[in-house]
C-alpha cells in the first residue's frame, strides 16, 4: 500500500476514517476484500502469496494497516512478510499498545515498514525504522512509504504541519 489518509477522533459519529490506496507489486497475486474462510471475522483483500493483507477490519472493531518503508537497499534474503502483521493484530485479541510492544522487540523480522492498529480503546504507530510505537491522538494524518509526519511528496506539502495533512 502506498498512501494512507486518516482522521482520528475528530467526527462525533465516526471516530476513525480512512482511505487508503495499494499500489505498489502489481504482479503479486491477491484476494480482494471479503471475510476470510478460515478467519470468518476479519473483512479484508488477501496477500495469496505471504498469507496476510495491507488492510483489513473485524467484526469486532479492529483496524490495521500497513505501508511498506521505501529503502532501496532492503533487497536481499527473505524476511517475514510485512502482511502478517496485520493479519496477526486483526486475528488477536492484544490491546493495541500491548501488540506494539512486542512487535517493537521483532521488528527486525521484517523489511521497512510502517503498521498502523486501532481497536475501541486507541490507534498506535509503529515503524521498525523509528523506535519507539507511538500512541495517536486525535488529528488528520497522512502516510505513505517513509515515517509519520515526515516530509514525503504524496502527503505533505510546505503549508501542512505534522499530524495534519496538505
């Protein structure tokens, strides 16, 4: 997935909208979105070839989502795919500070990425490329292939403060 657009905590009704564009790996065969067969309450497109999604939500109210964090050395062996990520949070029960934290310990398993979770108690970040997971508080945001709130083409532009989209 390329470019996540969201909104957090700012509309009385709705306390979490997002958009979100996947366009990278064209050639990688997918699953579009639907409950899965062997996970009836996880809605989401599916990786046929890692196993997990870019995208998905439960019945239950889980969210997660995953871009990939453009590094053009990372080609080499074989790692965890980044997919399993949010497949593992959607198909779980952790609260989502508790599964950033220990993701935080195994982030080296995988290539770049950048993992957004949400359940009815919050929304967490947590790139392997920048430390610490982050709790996220009410805002507008923009994400795509480099950290949260960092200066990158299809989200920011000069006039756009951190935590808020141009």
């Amino acid at each position: 997935m390329c470019l996540i657009l969201f909104a957090y905590k700012i509309h009385t009704e709705y306390p979490l909208v997002l958009a979100a564009n996947r366009d990278e790996f064209f050639d990688r065969p997918t699953d579009p979105a639907g409950f899965w067969a062997d996970a009836p309450k996880i809605f989401a497109g599916r990786d046929l070839r890692g196993g997990g999604t870019w995208l998905g939500v439960t019945t239950a109210g889980r969210v997660a989502a995953v871009t990939n964090f453009r590094d053009r050395s990372e080609f080499g062996p074989a790692m965890r795919s980044r997919g399993l990520l949010t497949r593992e949070f959607l198909s779980g029960s952790q609260p989502v500070e508790s599964y950033l934290q220990v993701l935080a310990g195994e982030g080296q398993r995988y290539r770049g990425f950048n993992l957004l979770v949400a359940d009815q108690d919050g929304l967490g970040y947590f790139s392997n490329r920048q430390g610490q997971p982050r709790q996220l508080g009410p805002g507008l945001y923009g994400l795509s292939n480099h950290l949260l709130d960092t200066p990158w083409p299809k989200v920011w532009s000069e006039a756009a403060s951190p935590g808020s989209i141009a």
